[in-house]
C-alpha cells in the first residue's frame, strides 16, 4: 500500500517552513509553533486535517495583524513548491475573508506554488460576482498558474473542495472563463477548463453538448480540450456526444465470443477476458469498453466503465485481451458476492457475463 499523504508532513518538512519564517518575522517562535502543531490529536488527523492545523497554529504565531502576517507569509511561500504547502493559501481562506485588498494579490501569489483552488471558493460564495471579476482578470495573467486557478477555483465539483451550490444549479457566469482560456497555451490550464466542464456536464448535460458542438473543429488542440471535458458523457453513452466524435451506432459489428478465463477470482487476482468483434466491412471506427458491476455493501451493483480503446479500424476482425486487477484502493472497497462484467460498443452495451469475487474478510 502506498505512504498516506498525511505522512509528508513530518517534522523536518515543517521545522524548514517555521524556520524560514523566524527569517521574516523575528518575533515568531518556532518551538512554541512546533509543539502546537504536534500537540496532542495530531497522529489521528488526516490530511485536510492536519494542513487545516499548521494553517492554524502559524497563524497563530505570528504576532501581527492580519495584512501584516500576509507579508511575511507571502515572501516566505516562494521557498517551498508542492501540494503540502497548500496551507499558505488555507490561511488565507481563514482569516482573510474581511480583507480582499490583502487576500486576493495574496491568493494570486501563493498559487503558483501551491494552488489555492480550494481557498479561493469560500470568497466565491460569499461575493460570487466580485471573485469572478478578479478571476476574469486572472485569466490573461503571463502566469500559468494563476490563469489555472481562474478555471479550476470556479469548478462546480472540485474533489476534495467545497461545494459551490450556485455553480451546480447554473454555471452560466463561469462560461466566460472558460471560453477565454479554451485556446490557452498551456495545456496545464486547458485541462482544467476540461474538468470544469466535465463537472458542469453531471449536471447540465444539454449545456456541454451545445458547447461541445460549438467549439469541435476549430482546431486540434480544442478540440482535445472539447473531448476530456466530455468523458463522462461518453462514459454514460450519451448518443449525440458520441456521434460528435465519429462514434455513431455500430450495428454491423457482431460479438463472435467474449469469454472470462473463469468465473470465481479471490481478492488480489485479475480477471481475464476475452472478445472477438467481426463485420462483413470495415470495423470502423468504435469506441470499445467494459463496464464492472460491483458488488456493494448493502447487495446491490454499481457500475464503473473503462476505455479500452478507441480507434478508426479497417480491418473486419478485432480480438481483445483484458486483464482487469481486483485489489483493494481507497477509493472502492471491494464485497465479496456476484459481479458483472459487460462489454460496450460506442455507449451500447453489447454483451454481459457474471462472475463470483471472494474475499478473505
């Protein structure tokens, strides 16, 4: 199993950032800091958890006011680059609220060392047109990052973020946002234009698809963009977005065989399966996947789909050969019961066979 995140935060990692501070800030103590940090409760945190408490207990210890802190935290987080250091913007999201002539340029500072997408939210829900003007603003920045943040900050579905109720219900006044930055150079920021309107497409589909006809065919890098923000509806079979992408009804191929290696896998194995497609013409061009049903805890099945492939064939005849792992993540905990597997052609779902996973609990 891989270290926890939570693990990164080890002494040495938060002694160099106090120590870059007692720099700035001669009054700031970095023992009484330290033993804050660690106090009692800090091996039970998790991760949000203990970045929420260094946030916390630095603040804590600077001695100033709040514009005055803010200095010395913005010339000390240009020292540490990394998802670890997202605390320096978590400070803002908490006590800078009241201030947005220190928050906002300080905001803009830090994320381009460590991302301030979850800070900025708290402010788009206190003042939703205000934040967007600045982000709006964001979005010709020379900084990638920062134009990044711009599209990323405002996602409506942000993992691990907070909610932005406003955005799920009409994401109209993030539109233009994302439409000035669909041709940005970078592709850091084009894809995260992509999963903001991937979010968007959960929830207002009819949106996506329009957009997603809109900007298809100007040019390829966009239209790389326009397809990663359509993924999920190309995951759920959406029949227009498919067609879009030259993935239109497949009736002419026939499923020969599709086959598992054996019906009963433990934990920890892979299951192995095999499909023949055939056509009297050309298989064209398809979009092949496998949906799992997994088994849940209360008996019945969730499915989640994977690509296998997705290509213009010219040949009539097309074997596939999968191996799909059935170990444990944090992100799915595995029952034991009946599964189901199915094979999928362009969004249809073509041929399904059931098999048993055992588990040692």
């Amino acid at each position: 199993m891989p270290e926890p995140l939570k693990n990164m935060y080890t002494h040495g990692v938060i002694c160099a950032v106090l120590t870059a501070i007692k720099k700035e800030c001669s009054a700031f103590s970095v023992k009484k800091c330290e033993n804050a940090i660690f106090a009692e409760g800090w091996e039970e945190l998790e991760l949000k958890g203990r970045m929420r408490r260094i946030a916390e207990c630095v603040y804590a210890a600077i001695p100033y006011n709040y514009k005055d802190s803010m200095a010395v935290l913005v010339a000390v987080a240009p020292r540490f680059t990394g998802f670890e250091y997202m605390f320096f913007p978590d400070i803002i999201e908490l006590y800078g609220q009241k201030n947005w002539t220190v928050s906002i340029p300080a905001l803009k500072t830090v994320t381009s060392y460590s991302s301030s997408e979850f800070a900025v939210r708290p402010f788009l829900v206190q003042n939703s047109n205000r934040m967007l003007q600045h982000m709006l603003t964001w979005t010709g920045d020379k900084n990638e990052h920062v134009r990044r943040l711009a599209s990323e900050g405002c996602r409506p579905r942000l993992p691990w973020a907070m909610a932005l109720p406003a955005f799920k219900k009409d994401p109209t006044d993030i539109l233009p946002i994302l439409t000035a930055l669909r041709d940005d150079e970078s592709e850091y920021v084009r894809r995260s234009v992509a999963n903001n309107l991937n979010d968007i497409s959960k929830d207002h589909p009819e949106l996506v698809r329009s957009i997603a006809k809109d900007w298809l065919g100007d040019n390829v890098l966009r239209d790389k963009l326009v397809k990663h923000a359509c993924r999920t509806l190309l995951k759920q079979g959406d029949p227009e977005v498919l067609s879009l992408f030259g993935c239109g009804p497949a009736k002419h191929v026939s499923i020969k065989s599709f086959e598992l290696e054996s019906d009963q896998i433990d934990l920890g194995e892979h299951l192995v399966f095999t499909a023949e497609l055939v056509s009297s013409q050309p298989l064209g061009t398809l979009r092949i996947e496998f949906g799992i049903d997994y088994q849940k805890a209360n008996g019945s099945l969730s499915r989640k789909v994977f690509k296998i492939s997705e290509s213009t064939i010219t040949e009539r005849h097309k074997t596939i050969i999968r191996r799909h792992a059935f170990v444990p993540r944090t992100t799915r905990k595995l029952h034991p019961g009946e599964h189901g597997i199915a094979l999928i052609i362009n969004g249809e779902e073509r041929v399904s066979r059931t098999f048993f996973l055992k588990t040692n609990d």
